[in-house]
C-alpha cells in the first residue's frame, strides 16, 4: 500500500456498466521528504482510486493497488485496480510524528 | 487507475485468438502539471488498452490495468492487462475543474 | 499492453519444467519520441516474452503482463508473466502512420 | 520481493472492516549502493505493509507485493498488496557480508 | 520476465512459515547496454527471488514476477512475488550472442 492525498474526483458518465455508483477520487501518492524526514511529500504522480469509506478532499488515505482491490465488500467484481482502504489519522517514522493534516 | 488520452489505434492481423475483433487504443497517461496544478499534462508514456465502450481519439479516459482488466463482459477471458472503463467527462482537482476537452 | 520489438532470444536449459518447448524472445518496450510525434523510440529496457503466435527478429509486437499472460491456450499454466498477443502490422498517433517497419 | 527498512508505523481508524486490527508498518525498500557494492542504501521510496510476524522498526525485512500478500494465513481475505513475510538476518552479496544491523 | 544476475543471498530466521527452507537469492535485473548494445548491464536495482532450480552466485537467470512466480510445483502456495525460472545459457541480440558469462 502507499500513503496518497485525495486532492480531487473524476466524472464519467460512459463507462462500464459495472462502475455505475462508485466514487472515483483523484489521488496523489506521498512519500517521505528524504532530507529533513519529518514530512511527507508529493511524489507528482496522478491516480484514481474508488472510495467506499468515505473520504474526501485533503483527506490523507491508504491505497492498496491491483488485484487486491478487490477485496473489500463494495468492489469484488468490479474492473478497478486502485482502492482507499483507509483514512490515515497518524503516521509516525523515526519516532517522531508526521503530519498527515488536511490543509 | 490513471487518467490517460486516446491519441490513435493499432491494428494487428496475427495475433492470440481470442483478440479477434477487439478494438486496440493507443493511450496515454496523463499526470496534473506540478507547478500551476491547473491542467493536465502527458507523462510521455505510450500503452495499448482494449476498449469497450466506444471511446475514440482525443477522448480523457480511465484505464484499468493488470488482471482487474478483465472483470468487464467483453474482456473475461482475453490475455489483456489494460482496459478502458470509462470516459472523463469531468476532472475536479484542489477544488478547480481540470479541463480535459477533446482538442 | 505495450508496444515491444523484438531483438533477439534467450535459450535456457536448466528450468522449470513446464518451461520446456517455449521460445522466449528479447522484447524492448517502445513509446512515442516526445518531440516531434511520428516515430516509436526504444525505452531502453530489456524484458523477456513467451511467443505463441510465430513473431520473429524485429517484429513490433503487442506484449501482455502480469497474470493475463497466462490466459492464453499455450500459457495457461506456465510461470511466466509476459506474452506476445500480436504482431503490429499499423499504428496510427494523432492521426498519422507511424512506422512499425521491421528494419 | 525487496529488502526494506522498517522505519515507521501508520494509524488508521476509518477503514474496510476487514482490517481491523492488522499492524501497518511504513517501510522503505533499499538496494545495494551502488559503487562500493558493500551496504544497503534506501531508495527513498515509502511504502507501507502489513506485518503478521513481529517486526519493529529499524528491522530490515523482506516484502512481497501483489496478490502474493494474500497467500499468509492471517492475510488471505484482506484487502492488501504488500505484507512482510520475514526478517532479514544476514545478506550475502558478492561474497561479502552486507550489513543490515539495526541502527 | 527480466534477465537478472544472482549476486548473493539471504537469510531470515523469523518468517511466514510456509516459507521454511526455501532459498532466497539476491538478484540483479539487467538489461542491454544501449550505446553498443553488446553487453548487458545491471539496472542498479536489488531484488529477492526464491530459486527452485539450482542457481548459484554469478549465474545469469530469468525472474518471473508477480501471482506467476507461484506457478511453479515448489511454489504454489507461498507468499512470493519472484522466482528464477531458468538459468540463462545464451541471449543473442541483434544477430550479436551477448555474454552471460559466470565471472
């Protein structure tokens, strides 16, 4: 899984029949700041994920890709490759604490 | 899932053959520009994705890769790890609409 | 999938034994030059394909990833996780040929 | 898989049911240094796992991604794509010991 | 599948434990210099690979990633993403034979 700031959300109206309902949020992949290691940072890349937990905008979540995806009630057929398993409410690296704040 | 651009087509006579008549798309995947983050921008990569929906080129699409590209009707049993499962009519991304008109 | 040419093979006699009687052929990754739009450039990265459909030296071929490499007749039970699907007669970007010639 | 550091943890309340109670380490896979060929360096990306066998941070451990993750009696149903499936005591490479003593 | 070069081993005591006595090489992916394109080179990256086959240190092998990796008799149900598949014996490219020479 990979640590990712919802910043955003997808509309498609043609698309697979199955697909039909499910929120799809724009996500950013973070990772730590090499130098300093006490914040996390945008690593610029762009996906999309479904949500079915609920999170929103500057919410940071948890995103398990492939297969996988699959695994949770709300996704078992669906033709989806990246899902929000989680709201991330602390991140903790070298004992100190990582702000995951929405700002 | 990753926003991509339809940009052209590839045709292959010999091939696998459960691939007969199925529509190969030439995408590709688009990230958010990191400086204004007001616009979408390619990330210079070129895949092949079967489409069953009816997109065409110049369409902002989502793709599904890996084996989740096979959970649509059309696609169950076909040897294909990209798919397009719909169409982006809307992007929304830090509260600003992206544009992604066919142009 | 992605868009390969293939530019040589491999022989391996010490293997898995399910592997025995299949041609695996060297395959490089190509994309659209960036610049100017009208030609597929190397990748330079160098990844090994089973071939199932006869594709020879300097073929442009469609390569296939992951678990869907196995959902081929020859390759149903195989430990292989990439596949040649087609060989690529036309491709066309931006509404204009762009030369798969073998060369 | 990869060799990782265990450099963190995350927290999460809101999350697919399923998940409850699994411990999500943050880690960051490392390779060899390239020149002197004789340590481990990180490759400065953040991931973050599941652990079902008792590692703690600074521990190097081993990773495997993909549907994989699932195949460990406590991970079968989730919703994952990496889990730690040992802990790494010694690595050998080019005949010498290379450290992974926690520090 | 990739070419890699096994450079080493490792060794983990505390493990999943379907994973007892499997051995676990140190691998490196190669791929074709791309200047004269007569040799390979490694990647710079560092991968783990469970090896059922025999391979030792120095041999050049080919990696199977991914749910295939388990597609192999000695493998079926381990929590794996990468197996050695076969030990390379030759690689020609470009109509050149490329060394895989044990040095």
């Amino acid at each position: 899984m990979f640590i990712a700031k919802v910043t955003g959300s997808v509309v498609a109206t043609q698309k697979v029949g199955s697909m039909t309902g499910h929120k799809l949020l724009v996500v950013e992949p973070y990772r730590l700041e090499p130098d300093q290691r006490q914040s996390l940072v945008t690593t610029g890349r762009t996906f999309i994920a479904v949500d079915t937990i609920g999170a929103g905008e500057n919410d940071f979540v948890l995103i398990t890709q492939g297969s996988s995806a699959r695994l949770t009630p709300e996704t078992k057929t669906l033709p989806i490759d990246a899902v929000i398993i989680g709201i991330v409410d602390k991140v903790h690296i070298d004992d100190r604490e990582v702000s995951v704040d929405r700002d």
